[in-house]
C-alpha cells in the first residue's frame, strides 16, 4: 500500500480509519469474535478472522495491481480520456455497507486535471460470496454487450481474487451511480409508505402510490432482459436485497439494477428450435406472473417484516411489462407482442389464472413467510390481474 495515496473512511463517518485503531482492527462482520481464552488453537482461529483493516489492505492490492490496471481502464471510460498512474492524485475508500454476499466499498479517485471519478468496489469473502462475484461479474458482462442501447446495469472493469494469509478476497469493479439510493418498503403507524434511504442517512418518505413510477420501471427493466426466443431471465432478485436503486430527478424516476445472480430460464420447455417457437407464449406467461407476485414482496426497511405492497401496484407492473413488449416488438420480429400477449391472457378465465398461479407457487423457492403472505393475498391478487386485462 502506499500511504500517501490511500486512505479510508466508513460510510457516513468523517474520522479516517488509521492502521492499527479500533476500527481498523474491526472483524469485517463487525462483531466481536468472543475470544478470552489465549490457548494457541483460538488464537490461531482468532487470527484468522478477516477485519476491516485486512479489506481495506486487499481492496488496494486490488486496485493498484498490475500498476492500476484495472482502475486505469475504468478511469479511461468515466473520466472519457487516458489516465497514467503519476496523474492519480488521491483514492479515498469508503466501506459502505454489509450484505448476505458481498461488502460494497465506495471509491473515490482525484485524478489530476479531471473532476472526482467514483466507482463501486463489490468484495466477498464468504465461498458462497466468491463463487457468486466471479458469475455475477460474468454475466453482467456478457449482458452489457447485448443491451448496450438501453442499459440498466453498471459497467464493470475487472475481476480478481487476492490471497491473503487468512483468505481469499474477491473483488470486481465496476460504475458507481452517482445520486441514486436504496429504497424498500416500511410502515408508521399502520401507513405503508415507501422510504428511500439518502446518503446522509437521512430517510425520504412517499406514498405507496408516489412510488408507482419506481416500481413500474423495474418490471419494465427486468422484461427487457428477458429473452423472448431463449427464455432466459434475471433471477433470482428481490426488493429486500437493495437490487434496484433510484434517482428522482425533475419529477422523472430513474432506475438501475446493480446486482445480477442468475441469469437462464427457470421453465422447463423443449431444448429443440420448434419447442421453443410453439412456448414462447407460455413462458412469457410463466415469466410475467412470477414477476407479478415478485414485484410485490419486500421486507420493511429492508431486514424487517416480509410484506406485501397493496394491489394497487399490480397496474403500473403490468404497464411496465407491457412497455418492455412494445421495445422488444420493434427489435425481435414477432409482431405486435404488446397486442399479442394481451390476447393471449384474455383466453384464460379467471380460474384458469388461479391455477397456472398456484402452480408456480408450487414451484417457489421462498422462505415460508413470503409463501404464507402470498396465499393470504392469493384471490385478490388473481382478481385484480383478471379484471384489469378485461378492461383491455
């Protein structure tokens, strides 16, 4: 590392984290590893714990690699011009939070003669977490090649696993979006409402109904890169994993998907060409109702109560599909599939909806809240859907 070039912060904090201090010497987890005993077995396990000073140390070993490579080749895209290393002034690295796989480290870089550049450092240290950064790196990747007109995803710059003597650490770089925040589901005395987290650690709230917008233009987001012809799809997400954030700007929302764990087809139709030309229908379907019922779970603040968002937010999701279908209908060749879908859907009764509904409930994967939620919604949800593409 080199002193003069590094230093280190925790989001939301102005006191610099200095090698050797408390902090610094911070399990990453941020708990206390418990230990009193100071036999050689448990300070050998305690040893080993990765703390927050080691991250940072291998957050610059990552950076600086290769004479900053990696860094270099993002600062040429964001800053739109070449960088060499003698121009790099000053990184400042800011630990931003703690989730189920990765540690987010935000990345501030003064480069000499160019406005400050920021980029987001995704690190895991987990098996679980290291396996998950290399894919996702792949895939967002490969998906910013084939939706480069409208792209929702953040660039990303380079991949690399650091060895350490208590582990491995990985790292991707990638786009930081400037302006946009977290949001999810809460409630205040009975209200639901929608709260969207400010840098700051401030908390802006809006009505359910103000955030109609938001939640349209993930459906949107998440049917265009659904491929219409493969089947293949972004999944899994969730609202609780802060997978979307969003900007509000001049009464226009903005949205951006930063996280991608999976991404293939979840139906189980024919491999061969005529099979999927004859399901292509039937795995929209498929697709957008399980995107329906996904749309509408959260937990409140995020870690809290698993919840449902009100009915009223299954129009603007389905408007958000539709919209997606009206991008894809001048790109794939299938025709008017905004129209074409519609009537599709209006072949089905309402009960023939229910039961192509509780088949994929059947078939889910969530924990028994989310599942005990949905079923307690089940009719009204189904009922809604039903009525609001009658009326189409």
């Amino acid at each position: 590392m080199e002193p003069d070039l590094f230093c280190f912060f925790l989001s939301g904090e102005k006191k610099e984290v200095l090698p050797g201090s408390e902090l610094w010497e911070l399990p990453l987890s941020g708990k206390n590893t418990g230990f009193s005993s100071d036999t050689p077995s448990e300070r050998k396990l305690q040893d080993a714990v990765i703390t927050i000073g080691d991250y940072f140390l291998a957050s610059c070993r990552f950076l600086s690699e290769n004479n900053f490579s990696i860094l270099k080749a993002g600062l040429e895209v964001v800053c739109k011009r070449s960088v060499l290393t003698g121009q790099i002034d000053r990184i400042v690295v800011f630990l931003e939070k703690h989730g189920a796989f990765y540690h987010p480290l935000k990345i501030q870089v003064v480069v000499h003669g160019s406005p400050e550049c920021c980029f987001v450092l995704n690190g895991a240290v987990s098996k679980s977490g290291l396996s998950l950064l290399e894919n996702e790196y792949k895939i967002i990747s490969r998906l910013n090649k084939t939706h480069y007109v409208q792209r929702h995803l953040p660039m990303v710059f380079g991949v690399d696993v650091i060895t350490t003597d208590k582990g491995r650490i990985g790292f991707f770089l990638g786009e930081w979006f400037d302006g946009y925040k977290e949001f999810h589901a809460t409630q205040d005395h009975g209200i639901r409402q929608v709260v969207i987290w400010e840098s700051d650690g401030k908390c802006h709230y809006i009505s359910e109904v103000a955030a109609f917008p938001i939640y349209q233009e993930i459906s949107r987001i998440l049917t265009c890169y659904y491929d219409i012809e493969t089947f293949d799809q972004i999944f899994p997400w969730h609202h609780a994993a802060g997978d979307f954030i969003v900007r509000q700007e001049a009464g226009k929302v903005h949205v951006r998907l930063i996280s991608v764990r999976g991404y293939s087809p979840l139906t189980e139709f024919g491999a061969d060409e005529k099979d999927k030309q004859e399901h292509i229908l039937p795995s929209l379907l498929l697709f957008f109702l399980n995107l329906l019922l996904r749309m509408r779970l959260d937990r409140l603040n995020g870690t809290g109560q698993t919840v449902m968002l009100g009915k009223n937010m299954i129009k603007p999701v389905v408007e958000g599909f539709l919209h997606a279908l009206d991008e894809k209908s001048a790109v794939c060749g299938f025709g008017n599939l905004r129209l074409i879908f519609i009537a599709f859907f209006q072949q089905f009764s309402l009960e023939q909806v229910m039961g192509i509904m509780e088949n994929i409930l059947e078939s889910y994967q969530s924990n028994s809240e989310e599942i005990a939620l949905i079923k307690e919604n089940f009719e009204s949800h189904c009922r809604t859907l039903h009525v609001i593409f009658s009326g189409f």
